[in-house]
C-alpha cells in the first residue's frame, strides 16, 4: 500500500524480490510489448543523439576555432536541468508521461532537423549552435524526467531493474555505434546530414509512442495542480533517508568521479604523448565496461544498496589505481573496470529510487536525481581542471576516485546506522563476504545506552 504524496513511507533499503525478479533473465522486460517498442524507438534515437553530440562540438569548433566555444556549447545544454530541473518534475508528476513524451521528442526532432537545413544551406553560425543547444536543454528538463518514471509505467515494478539498466545498455550500445558514424558522415558528407540523421532518428520513438497499447501501462495517478508541489517534493526526500542518501552519493560520483573528458584527454596528450587515438580508445572501452555493467545489473535483477556503495568504493579504487598506472595499456586496460563499476552505481541508485519512490512523487524525485547527476559535471569539472593544471592529472583523477570511494564509505555507514545495521564481515563458500546485517537487541540496548 503506498502512502500519500505528502507522506513519508518507511525506508526501503533493498528493492523488493519478487518470483518474477528472482527469475529475470538479462533481457526479461523486452517480453512487454510497450516496453520493446520504446526500447527499439531509443536504440535509433539514441545513435542519432550521440552523432549529434560529436556533429555540435566539429561544428562549433570549425566556426569559432576556441575550445571555449565548445565548453560554453555544452553549458547551455545542460544550465536548463540546473535552473529549471526541478520544476520539470512538477510538471512530469501531473502530466501524461506518454503525451509528455510526443512532445518533447517532437521538439527535439524539429532542432535538429534546422540546425541540419542551416548547416547544409550554408547559412549556420554559432549563435544557430548555442540556441539549439539550448532548446534541447529545456526539452530535457521534461524529457528526461518523463523518460525515467514512465519506465515503471510500461514494465510494473518487478521488471522495473531490468528495463532501466536495458535503457544504460542501450545507451552505451549507441555510444559505441554513434561517433563513429558521426566521425565517418562528417569526413564524408559534412556535419549537416549527421544534424539531419539525428533529427529523424526520432521518428523511431514516435512511433514507438503512438504503437503502445494504453490499456497496459500500469496506471498511475497523477498529482493534482496545487501550490507547493516542488516545496512538497523536496520534503518527501529529506524525510527518506534511503532517497536522500542514495541521490547524495550519485551527486558525489557525478561531480569528483565522471570527469573523464578532463582526465582522459590530459592522460593521452601530457602523459602518455600518444594523441587523439588514445583519447578515443579509452573512451571506447570505458563504454565496453559501462555496456557490461549495465547488462550485469539486468541479469541480476533486484536492486540493493550494498551492491550499490560496493561498487561506487571499487568505481574510487580503481581510479586511484589508474591514476598511477605506468603504462599506457595498463591505464586503457582499467578503463573497463571504471566503466563497469560506475555504470553499476548508476543504474543500482536510479532503480533504488524509482523503486522506493511513491508513483504520484516519482517525477519530482527523479528531477531532483537527475538534476544533481547531470548538474554535477558544470561544478566539477572545473575543480578537475584546476587540480590538473596546477598539480597534474594523476593528482586530479586520484582526488576524483579518493572522494567517491570516502563519500561511498560515508554514507553506507549512515544508512547502516539509520537502519540499525551492523557491518558483517566472514567467510561464505570459501570466499570473503562482507555484508550489513540487523543489530542483536543487545547490541541495540548497548548503542542506546547514555554516555557516562
């Protein structure tokens, strides 16, 4: 039974393991019908949006000639989720996510689709760039929210850990597949027909949106219009501490541990002196071990916070491992692991979220989880530029990997703590297991007793 919107429920620390998680196979939800069509409407969309994203930055570049140009490009992509991010969420928790949906990829189709007409007439100049780039954000700031909770809607809260780390694979999959078409469309036939490309691709998921049977989403009700709703949203976090907690560390890793544009172009051209080559093999198979922890994390299921912060402490280790590598192939070697144990967080946080999420306030905490994710990287970046140039990039990317493993650490011992949990540390088929387990009620009695 779930509570009032207003409402606090009891902590959920552990996603629920129904029959149906138990048995999950690695691609279980693609079984629903509505979810297959989203999930083939996004494997086009999500390459076209990628060889966007590559086209943008050429494009940008070749008009301007400054590396700022392109900074401020992604900036105005991504200040409209900082500013206007929560109050999206409003909207997405009294709107008809599906509905929402048509709209904001409809929207985000017709960007690309001028910026391709003035870039092939000839006619583009920056200031074109920077005012897509910006429309784009706004779209986002429902976009994504709308994405992220209709999930549940299509799939029910058993294949709900399936779906959203299908969505990752998803992704990682067109981020493998997306610049390079982009690399080979723009060599051949210019920037303006990748900007056409991706304005079609939306086709595919507009379709998909309209092809779904709405009998068989899993209703939810929506919130009513009132006043307060944003005030109300950030209350119902503040008194989950499962919620608060999680959307914390995910803020902590997005902006001290996912600078890797920063990190990575540094580690290939001042370090190792190997060129753009380098640059674009490590990025390749930091998106190999993202594609294999987000299919990891489908097979197992059910999502658990000690799975969670184990991989945010191993996602810190091996970036301070990397930050002393010696080689260059040893360094591109732990790109795979960063890649996984990273992706594992991720799509472990945003489950445990959604999860544990009263449906009429999903958007809202959704916004909230997306805002401090993808609001992280304007606030860190900068910090990890500045460690790198005044103390190199292996002292940046250790203090990025030192932060996410202490914050991980942290805040599992707060919610051990909240939760009356001890740390468990044993032997289990001859293999260590280090777990949380329930205080004894005499441990209990011994932690309350006062201080003399």
């Amino acid at each position: 039974m779930s509570t009032g919107p207003g409402t606090p429920s009891a902590p959920a620390p552990t996603a629920p393991t129904t029959p149906a998680a138990r048995g999950s196979s690695m691609f279980s939800s693609l079984k629903v019908r509505n979810y297959r069509l989203f999930f083939a409407g996004q494997v086009v969309s999500n390459i076209g949006t990628w060889m966007q994203r590559i086209a943008q930055d050429w494009l940008v570049l070749s008009l301007t000639g400054s590396a700022t140009a392109v900074g401020v490009t992604t900036a105005l992509q991504f200040l409209p989720m900082l500013l206007f991010g929560l109050y999206g969420g409003v909207l997405v928790d009294r709107l008809n996510k599906r509905r929402a949906l048509l709209v904001t990829q409809t929207s985000m189709a017709l960007t690309g689709i001028a910026l391709a007409l003035l870039t092939l007439s000839g006619h583009v100049q920056v200031w074109h760039v920077y005012l897509a780039a910006f429309v784009v954000g706004l779209a986002t700031v429902v976009d994504n929210p709308a994405r992220q909770s209709f999930v549940s809607e299509m799939v029910g809260p058993d294949q709900l850990q399936n779906a959203v780390s299908l969505n990752s694979a998803n992704f990682q999959s067109a981020r493998l597949v997306g610049p390079a078409v982009a690399g080979v469309m723009i060599t051949g036939v210019g920037t303006g027909w990748a900007f056409l490309f991706n304005g079609l691709s939306f086709v595919a998921p507009l379709v998909g949106l309209l092809l779904m049977r709405a009998r068989d989403l899993h209703v939810v009700e929506r919130a009513p219009r009132g006043k307060g709703q944003l005030r109300e949203g950030l209350r119902y976090v503040a008194g989950r501490p499962d919620l608060t907690w999680t959307i914390i560390l995910i803020g902590f890793i997005g902006t001290f541990g996912f600078n890797f544009p920063v990190y990575l172009s540094a580690f290939a051209d001042d370090v190792f002196h190997a060129g753009a080559g380098s640059y674009s093999l490590f990025n390749t198979l930091m998106a190999v071990g993202s594609l294999a922890g987000a299919l990891l994390a489908a097979r197992r299921g059910t999502a658990r916070l000690r799975v969670m912060l184990a991989a945010a402490v191993a996602f810190g280790g091996v970036e301070l491992v990397a930050a002393t590598a010696p080689s260059l192939w040893l360094f591109s070697l732990l790109m795979v692991p960063i890649g996984m144990f990273g992706m594992t967080v991720n799509v472990t946080a945003n489950t445990t979220v959604q999860m544990g999420t009263d449906p009429a306030m999903r958007g809202r905490v959704m916004a909230l989880y997306m805002m401090v994710f993808m609001g992280g990287s304007p606030i860190g970046a900068p910090i990890a530029g500045w460690i790198t140039d005044a103390y190199g990039v292996r002292a940046g990317l250790a203090v990025g990997g030192a932060i996410a493993a202490a914050a991980a650490v942290v805040i599992g011992l707060v919610l051990a703590r909240v939760g009356n949990l001890r740390l468990s540390v044993g032997w289990h088929g001859g293999h260590p297991r280090v777990r949380f387990v329930p205080r004894k009620p005499a441990e209990q009695q011994e932690q309350l007793a006062p201080v003399a």
